[in-house]
C-alpha cells in the first residue's frame, strides 16, 4: 500500500475524504494542501505528510493509480503551474 494513503488510514481518514484528497492533488496540488490540513492530522503527521507530498511526486501518481484516479490530471496541474 502506498505510504500516504496508509498513513492516512492509520489515522482513521475514509476511504471517501483519501480519495478527495488525491482528487484534488490531480487538480490543483496547491489547494490540495489547505484540504490535506483540514483532515484533522496531528500535527507531526501532517508534516511528515506534507514532506512525502513534496519530495517523492512519485508517491502520489503511485496513490492515484493505486485508487484508480486519473493520473493525467496530476500531469496537467503540473504544466498549470509551470506557466
């Protein structure tokens, strides 16, 4: 399973409110995180979180895939804020 998406679980997050999460990481990775902090993560969490987000992209094509989301999104939000 995929480290972001098992710490999520791990922390009683459903199903439903992960896969908004990596919705909107395929949509606008910036707003993504104000979601990821609503979540209600302890704040250790959060970070450790943020930082895999931020550091390993690769994660979150590996979580998108794995939840069966469109990684293509992801791909057209990164050339957005390439601009």
């Amino acid at each position: 399973m995929n480290p972001i998406i098992a710490m999520l679980k791990e922390n009683n997050i459903s199903d439903e409110q992960i896969s908004d999460v990596f919705e909107a990481l395929t949509q606008n990775p910036l707003a993504a995180m104000a979601t990821i902090g609503q979540l209600g993560l302890p704040q250790e969490q959060l970070q450790l979180l943020m930082g895999q987000v931020m550091q390993n992209p690769m994660l979150i094509k590996e979580a998108v895939e794995e939840l069966g989301l469109d990684f293509s999104k992801v791909e057209a939000a990164k050339e957005q804020l390439n601009k």
